[in-house]
C-alpha cells in the first residue's frame, strides 16, 4: 500500500484491466488484485482512467458529470477487465 504517492495514471490492460499505476515521479507499481483511488470518482474517471476505457464507463460519467454537489464520500475500486 502506497500512501501520499502523486499517480498519473491508473494503468490498464486488454483482457487483464487495471493492473497497477504510473506515479508522477516514473515509477511504475504493479497490482495483482486492482487500484483503490481516493482521488473522488470524477478525477479518478477523468483524469487517471486511460481515455480508451471510458467508454464501457459513459453511465457513470454521465451521472457523476449531473451530480450537483460533491461526492467526496465515493472511493473507486478499478479492477475489471
């Protein structure tokens, strides 16, 4: 478990799904078992989900995108694949 670590990107792969992150400094961490961001869902979608994978994610952009207040609360577990 990494805590205080900057991550650029959650890092995925075909047919395997999250498989780890890039921090901001290079680094690249491995993850057998998937990512828990505490980054809030809107910035864990947007902005270290890889582009290419926000299609099978468009309802819950959509709806965190509609929400009208802050959804600090929300923690994202990524490990599908």
């Amino acid at each position: 478990m990494l805590v205080k670590s900057r991550v650029q990107q959650i890092l995925m792969e075909e047919g395997r799904g999250v498989v780890g992150v890039r921090l901001a400094n290079g680094d690249l961490i491995r993850s057998k078992c998937g990512v828990v961001s505490d980054a809030g869902i809107y910035s864990t979608i947007q902005n270290l989900l890889p582009v290419e994978n926000h299609g099978p994610l468009k309802s819950l952009i959509d709806a965190v995108g509609k929400s009208s207040g802050g959804i600090s609360h929300a923690t994202s577990f990524a490990s599908w694949g």
